[in-house]
C-alpha cells in the first residue's frame, strides 16, 4: 500500500464529505464494489468513521448544552 497516495485520498474523501455529508451514502455504497485499491477502501473507512464520530461527538455536545425540562 502506497501510504501517501492513501493520505491524498483520504484528505480528498474528507474534503467531499465536508461540503455534502449526504454524500457519505455515495460512499458506503461505493465501499461495496470489489474493484477498489487497497488505499482506497482504506481512506473512505476511515474518513467515514471519523464523520460518524464526528457526528455523535456534535450530538452529545448539543443535547448537553439543552437544558432540561420538567
């Protein structure tokens, strides 16, 4: 696996999502074709991990800072 052509992808699929996250569903779909480079595959799970940590992160952080109704 060539290490900076994955760090290129990566910053690219990064890039992607940050304009359009509904992209994301392009790219789990794309995640299911058998005819991807190693580096690839690598860069697109991982930027889509880091978005969904992302998200839950954001998402407890909101729900945190609402206050409480009784």
């Amino acid at each position: 696996m060539d290490n900076a052509v994955y760090v290129k992808l990566k910053g690219i699929v990064i890039q992607d999502l940050l304009k359009d996250p509904h992209r994301a569903q392009f790219h789990e779909r794309e995640l299911k074709t058998e005819d991807l480079t190693p580096e690839y595959r690598r860069a697109v799970q991982e930027a889509l991990a880091e978005l969904r940590a992302a998200q839950r992160s954001s998402g407890a952080s909101v729900a945190m800072a609402q206050p409480q109704r009784k």
